[in-house]
C-alpha cells in the first residue's frame, strides 16, 4: 500500500495482438517477452480446442508459425 499526496500513475504497455495461422489452425496471438501466446483460436473444427498444444496462453515454438495475417 503506498500513502502519497501524489497520484499513483504506472505506465502499462498496450498487449499487441497479431492474427497468425500455427499448425494449420488461425489463432490471435499477443507477444510477450518470451515469444509469441496463443490467446484465441478462430476455427469452426471442435478438435482444434481438444488439442492441449492450441490451448490458450500456450507459448508458440516460432518453427510451427506458418504466416502473419495481416
């Protein structure tokens, strides 16, 4: 807890997000400092969201990436 007259202003970095295909699957990443995580996966295929690799917050091997979509 911080008592002060002033207020408290902590800067945050906006997420970027980027939408990518990863294993033949289109998926919304953000980038963090550890690389690339899955945050939402844009497919109609129920068997794309059993797969425990596309779960989000899973981080990307950048070898898998297929393309950026921009």
């Amino acid at each position: 807890m911080h008592y002060s007259i002033l207020p408290i202003n902590i800067e945050e970095a906006e997420p970027k997000y980027v939408e990518m295909e990863y294993k033949g699957v289109n998926i919304v990443a953000v980038m963090t400092e550890n690389g690339y995580q899955i945050e939402r996966l844009n497919s109609a295929d129920y068997t794309n969201f059993m797969d425990e690799s596309l779960m989000p917050g899973t981080t990307l091997e950048n070898s898998l990436i297929n393309r950026i979509i921009q």
